[in-house]
C-alpha cells in the first residue's frame, strides 16, 4: 500500500490543525461488515465482493479476533483452501486504533505499518468501525471544506481573544497542564492548546511544529505510561521548553526507552494501536536540547527547547 500522504509532522498548517483535532470515529466506517472463525473463507469472499470491502473483521462473542484482508483470499483461492474457516486462516495479530484517538495517531500508523484498514475499537473493547486511508481522506476534505475558509479568522480571533500566552514581566510566556492516566479521549489537548498558543505569538510555523511533535509525544507517554503529571510550556526569547514531568511509576532502563521501537506497553495498550515505542525517540528527534531523568519509584522528569 502507497504511504498515505499526510504526516503529523509535516504538510500545509490547515491540514495539520485537523488531524490533531479530529478524532478517528469522526472518519471510521461504522457498521462494520464481519464475519465469524466458523465461516469459510468463501463465506468472507462472497461478502467482500458483495459489499465492494478488501478486509473483514473475524468476531467472536463480541470481541475482535483477527481479520481476513483481499490477500488472504487470494492466497486460499491460489491454494485450493477456499473451504477452509477463516478461523484458521485469518491474521490473529491485529493492530486496532481506540475510537477517541486523534486522526494524527492513525495517520502516522497507516504510514508505519502500511496496512489497508485498521478496526476500531471502544473504550470496552468492542469492535465500533473501520478506517481505510480512503476515510481518512475523505474525513478530511469535508472537514476542510467547512473550515478552510475560516481558518485564518478564526485562529486570529482565537489569539486576540486568549492573548496567546500570557506574558509576565520578565518577558517570557507559559501554560501548564494536568495530564490524566489513560485518559485518551483527552490526550493530546494540552499539545495542541500549546500549538496555538505559538502561533498567537508569531513564532515560526516550523518551530511551532516540531514543538508541537514533541509535546504530542510526550503527552501521549504520560497517558500511556505514568500514574498521572503536568506538561508545562515556556517560550520567549528565541526559546521553547517543554518539561513533561510525571509521578510514577518511572523508567528502569532509560538507554532502552530511547531505542526506536522498545516499548513496556501491556498487551492491552497495544491492541489499541499505542506503544510503538517512538514517543521518547521521536521528542528528541525534533529537539536543540533535550534531557531525561528516570528511576523506578521516582517517576520520569523531560527536559526539551528548541530555539527559534
């Protein structure tokens, strides 16, 4: 599958407004089409062609068990198992996205992994849609269409109405955020009010982005990994900063968490399409300086500036 054209990291600024504020049930397809692991693979064939679909969930009770892509088919026709159950044939390791995700978060993970469709799950774990690069696309054109027209305005607005940052006598401005214990449906707001609140202040559109990456990634750790903490934002001067600190319950081998693609998250975690292990990574990818301080028990302290 070609790389879906949009990235969190680069692309025109509308663009990028969007996928950090909608979420992935505002492009999935819902109902999904399913079928069971006692059906055959013929079963599943059948209900592709007659629903124009290249990928079908496989539930059972309820709960997401593997899913049979265009591929597989092609592979039973090819092999003569087309009467086999797709219980038997079906991808049993399935990444999932969580409904509340933002759209950021499955557009970078349809780049990453290069898969046709990922199923969506609820917070219960319940299977709720289906998202294609296709309905990302096309989630975003309409949304598009009702904001891109306004955007300009309504950011100024946004800006003169907040002020920005507030500024305090010595010049510089700041924010600060509680940041909540597997609280997704709020991850990644304290981000994305930081973002705006640069551009209120005219800083760089490139500076603005990658300090948005970074506390995105860093927010997102602490949802993911820690008991709770408070991501706190400095600009002013030619610099930002960002301290992302956290209760618990703290990093054992920091040398390791800064490995691209080592991860600690449960199973759990993964199943909703989190833990890839690029949060730490990426923050300091996009990073002048940056600096961390973690032990078990004492939680995780992240230093990161960028200048400007």
């Amino acid at each position: 599958m070609p790389p879906l054209p949009i990235s969190p990291e680069t692309g025109p600024q509308v663009v990028l407004e969007l996928i950090y504020r909608l979420k992935v049930r505002d492009a999935m397809s819902s109902p999904v089409i399913t079928a069971t692991p006692a059906e055959s693979m013929r079963d599943v064939q059948y209900r592709m062609r007659d629903n124009g679909i290249t990928g079908v969930p496989i539930v059972e009770g309820g709960r997401l068990v593997g899913i049979v892509s265009m591929g597989l088919v092609i592979e039973a026709l090819d092999s003569g198992r087309i009467g086999r159950k797709a219980g038997e044939l079906m991808t049993r390791a399935v990444i999932s996205l969580e409904d509340d995700m933002p759209l950021a978060f499955a557009t970078t993970y349809f780049n990453r992994y290069k898969y046709g469709r990922f199923p969506v799950l609820d917070r219960d774990g319940g299977l709720v849609g289906i998202v294609c690069a296709s309905d990302i696309i096309r989630a975003l054109l309409v949304a598009m269409n009702k904001e891109v027209e306004r955007l300009e305005e309504r950011l100024s607005a946004a800006a003169v109405a907040s002020g920005g940052l507030p500024r305090p006598p010595d010049g510089l401005s700041r924010l600060s955020f509680q940041v909540t214990h597997f609280d997704f449906e709020n991850a990644g707001k304290a981000s994305a009010e930081f973002k705006k609140a640069l551009k209120g202040l005219g800083v760089d559109a490139g500076v603005t982005r990658r300090a948005a990456v970074a506390a995105y990634e860093l927010e997102l750790n602490q949802v993911i990994h820690s008991e709770g903490g408070t991501m706190s934002f400095v600009a002013g001067a030619g610099r930002i900063e960002i301290v992302a600190e956290d209760r618990g319950p703290g990093i054992p081998d920091v040398a390791s968490a800064m490995t691209e693609g080592f991860s600690t998250a449960t199973e759990w975690i993964r199943s909703l399409g989190f833990g890839a292990g690029m949060g730490l990574p990426n923050a300091k990818r996009v990073s002048d300086e940056f600096s961390i301080d973690s032990a078990p028990g004492r939680g995780t302290l992240v230093r990161v500036a960028i200048l400007y």
